[in-house]
C-alpha cells in the first residue's frame, strides 16, 4: 500500500517501494525526455530530486516554484541514471503520478536562488520553507525537548516546568524600556490607546525571574522557557525586541555552587544530544569546518574556570589602560569585548561572579557583608558584592545570569532604598536604618515609601520564605552560539527588532 513518507526517510531509502512524497517545489528543470523538480518538506536539510514525463511549463504552468505538490512513484537507488543529475542524491524518486496541493504564481517571492539575510528577516512567514530555517526551527525544537527532558528526569527530583504571565506592572530590570499594553476598542492606526482595561498602565514582560520566585516558593525546582519583550533601541546581532528567556529556580540553596553545577550539566546535556541528533549533525556538516563542533566539546569540558569580578577587573586592566578607559571614581561593568576578551584568556567558558551591588539589580543577593554598615546618604561601596554570577561563551559573550536571590525582606527594601527605587522616598541622604519591623503599612518602610508595583515580589520575604537562587539563559543567545550563526535573527521564527516588526 502506498504510503506518505518524509523525504528524510526516502533519502536514506535503501529499497525501490513505491511511495508518496509531499513537499514544496525548489527547482524545476526541463529536458527533451523529462522533467526534474527538487523538493523539501523541512524533514532534512537535503531535497530529493524526482523526475517524470515531461511536461511543458505553457501546458502547467501550475508546476512552478514554491508550489505545495505530492508526488507518487518508486524510489530508485542512489546509482540509478538521471536525465538531469545534476545534484548529488541517495535516493530519486521516478514519478507515476503528481498532485499540485498549492499553486503559486510567478510572482513566489523566493523565486530568485539566493535571498538575502535582509529579505528573509522582513519575510519570516516565507523563510520556513527554506531548508536552511526550517533546519533552524528542528534544531531549536530538539533544544527544547533536551531541555525537557533532563528537568523532568533530573536524579535529584523534577524541576517543574511552570507558565508565566505575559502582561505585568512590575518593573523586573530597573533601566530597561518596556512596551506598554494599553487598549483600543478599533483596530484603527488612528484611534486613541487608553488604559482602562486594568485601571491602569501595564506592561509586556520583560524578564521571567520576578513571577518565577513566586512559583519556587510552593515547588522547591522549576523552569520555564518563556517569552520577554524589551524595547532597548538597538539593531545589535545580540538583541530582538521579543525573545524567549529559560529560567530555571532553586529553593533551600545558599551558595551559588549548585547553579555551577545546574548550568554546567544543562548545557552539557544539550550538546551531547546534538552530537547524536539528525538537526545537530546537519548543523555541523552544515558548518564546513570543525570550528563549530570545537565550541561544543568547550561546553563539554569539565572544570569551567569562576573568577570574581574583581580578579576579571584586574585581568582586564591592560586592556583598558591600551584603550584609554580606565574611568575613577566608579564601578566600570564588563563590556561585551571584555566579556569575549576574558574568554580567550581561559580559552573556555567562565563564570564571572560577585558582581558589585552597585551594578547588579536590587534582587540580587547581598553578600556576607552588612549593608547596613554603609553609612547614610552614599551609594553602595565598590567592595560590596552580590552573591551573583554571569556565564561567558567563548566568541559571543554573556548568554547567561543568575545568583541568590534576596530572602531577607529588610536587606531587600533596604537595597531598594539604597539604589532609589522606593517610590514617595524623601530627597537627600538615604536613612541610615530602616524603619522597625512593625512599621505601618509595611514592614521596614518611612512614612511616606511605597513598593507599589513590587509590594507582592516583597510579600514573597513578608510571609515566609527561604535561601533560593536561580538563573536565567537568553534563549536565542545560546542558539545562536550553538549553530554559530552571527545574529539571534536567524534562530527564532519571527524576529522582532528595533523598526521591524513584520507579519
């Protein structure tokens, strides 16, 4: 009985059945005594070449490029004579018959052989046919069910994969522009956009670690891989507007060493199921070299080395000194070229820990020092650190961040205090305590503050909590240090970045 196959199936096809094939027109040529078409179905990066009786582009012009078609007939061997053998195959199909599913005319956009990168960015609802991005979408589905796999059958229990919410009021990144979510009753450019569907303004999300503390408090491990949006005015090859961000979360930790140990083994885990898998080894034939699959075995090393940020500080003086960027007087972060920088020194991935508090989000874990002890009215000391850690890829930089998170609800709003993140706070300098712990309306708070949009993440300390920790992977980063394509673009089905928008 004739069956429907994939065409990675019939490519490795080893005998002459008759079968069915369905697939999108790539190539179509005509001889005197036959006709050739090259199709994909998104199976395989590798079309399979048919051939049939020939027909005559003035007599079905239906036949053309981008047409949906299905195909019947017998695969024949690989060493089977072709009247256009132009294309190097394992297996040819000889057509009995053919069925044209979808037309498309003349004006197929990706008629033309070679589309831009640009075209293909501004067509994302056409670029999954090709067999270069649909090779891109199995090989992110093969990340993504890896990463299911190995939270699910974790030896120490289950993380548990949990949905977050996509609209918030909560500002999770400080500095970071957000994309407002307000209403309109008409679809119509013209019409005013109100806030009256909440009460008030909300937000897309930007980061997923907010909501996620929510859920670890009642689940002890969990994950998700959830999508953020960030409205930074970039058109970097490292940032989209809407991504996809992997949080993972931990409860009872108080050292950073289980994330070490957590992210170590998440991403060897996703590589040594590329090795085996049909996306992952298409990917490195793909590559043409062995530069891609020397990054892997990177990831598959033991021993990642960790230096704080003020040994990477010190490491990194050279570099500034040559360049004239040697600022006084406050704490300079790690840019990206001394994030790549820091990487060929180890010629490995590194964690770069303790971040300063003065650099790091309120939520960070404050470490063994006293906050307190810093007197009023100033700014966190450069010597004081957070109880947090990047993870820095050879060649591309930061993919990854995490720590301990803040359990104590006094070093929290004293933090707060501390970056002028309280709203209703007074002018001038910082009180030097916090208000009791009996303080009305909140714990810790002067007359006069507020949390307001971050009063329920506060709860989360007010009412019961516990050391925990967690960190948080740009989806779209690591896929892009996976496959070593030079932009996010290319790994996510519709990218979104500063002025494109499309479909």
């Amino acid at each position: 009985m004739d069956r429907r196959v994939p065409i990675k199936v019939a490519l490795e096809a080893t005998t002459l059945d008759e079968i069915i094939i369905c697939g999108t027109v790539q190539d179509v040529q005509h001889s005197g005594e036959c006709t050739a078409i090259t199709i994909n179905d998104g199976s395989t990066i590798s079309s399979i070449q048919a051939r049939m009786p020939a027909v005559r582009p003035d007599n079905d012009s239906s036949l053309s490029l981008g047409a949906t078609i299905q195909l019947q007939g017998r695969l024949e061997p690989r060493e089977a004579t072709s009247c256009l053998s132009h294309q190097k195959q394992q297996a040819t199909l000889n057509v009995k018959d053919f069925t044209i599913v979808g037309p498309a005319d003349s004006a197929f956009p990706l008629s033309h052989r070679q589309p831009s990168p640009e075209f293909l960015h501004l067509n994302p609802h056409l670029r999954i046919r090709t067999p270069q991005y649909a090779l891109m979408a199995r090989f992110r589905s093969t990340v993504v069910s890896t990463l299911a796999n190995l939270f699910d059958t974790h030896p120490d229990g289950p993380f548990y994969q949990v949905h977050l919410p996509m609209l918030t009021w909560t500002d999770c990144e400080g500095g970071a522009e957000v994309f407002a979510a307000p209403t309109q009753r008409s679809k119509r450019a013209d019409k005013e956009m109100t806030d009256t569907y909440f009460g008030s303004r909300k937000y897309l999300n930007v980061s997923a670690v907010f909501h996620a503390e929510a859920f670890v408090q009642g689940l002890d491990r969990i994950w998700t891989l959830s999508p953020c949006w960030r409205a930074e005015r970039t058109d970097s090859s490292r940032h989209l507007a809407e991504f996809w961000m992997l949080e993972v979360a931990m409860n009872y930790i108080v050292s950073l060493e289980p994330l070490f140990d957590l992210m170590e083994e998440t991403l060897r885990s996703i590589v040594s199921r590329l090795k085996t898998s049909p996306p992952g080894q298409e990917i490195l034939a793909q590559s043409r070299s062995d530069e891609l699959l020397q990054r892997w075995d990177r990831l598959l090393s033991p021993n990642w080395p960790r230096i704080t940020f003020a040994e990477a500080t010190k490491l990194l003086e050279p570099l500034r000194a040559a360049k004239g960027n040697t600022p006084a007087g406050r704490v300079q972060d790690v840019t990206p070229e001394e994030e790549k920088y820091l990487c060929d020194h180890f010629n490995s991935p590194v964690f770069l820990t303790h971040f300063p508090t003065q650099i790091r989000l309120f939520q960070a874990a404050q470490s063994a020092k006293d906050i307190s002890e810093i007197p009023p009215g100033q700014d966190f000391p450069p010597d004081q650190t957070t109880e947090s850690f990047d993870l820095l890829l050879p060649g591309i930089g930061e993919v990854c961040s995490g720590g301990l998170r803040e359990h104590r609800l006094d070093i929290l709003i004293d933090t707060m205090r501390k970056k002028r993140f309280l709203r209703g706070q007074k002018p001038g300098p910082v009180p030097e305590l916090n208000a009791p712990v009996n303080a009305k309306p909140y714990p810790y708070l002067h007359p006069g503050e507020e949390l307001q949009s971050v009063e329920w993440f506060a709860d989360l300390r007010r009412w019961g909590t516990s050391p925990h920790g967690g960190f948080g992977i740009g989806f779209e980063r690591l896929l892009q240090y996976l496959t070593g394509t030079e932009s996010v673009r290319e790994v996510i089905s519709f990218p979104r970045y500063f002025g494109v928008c499309g479909c």
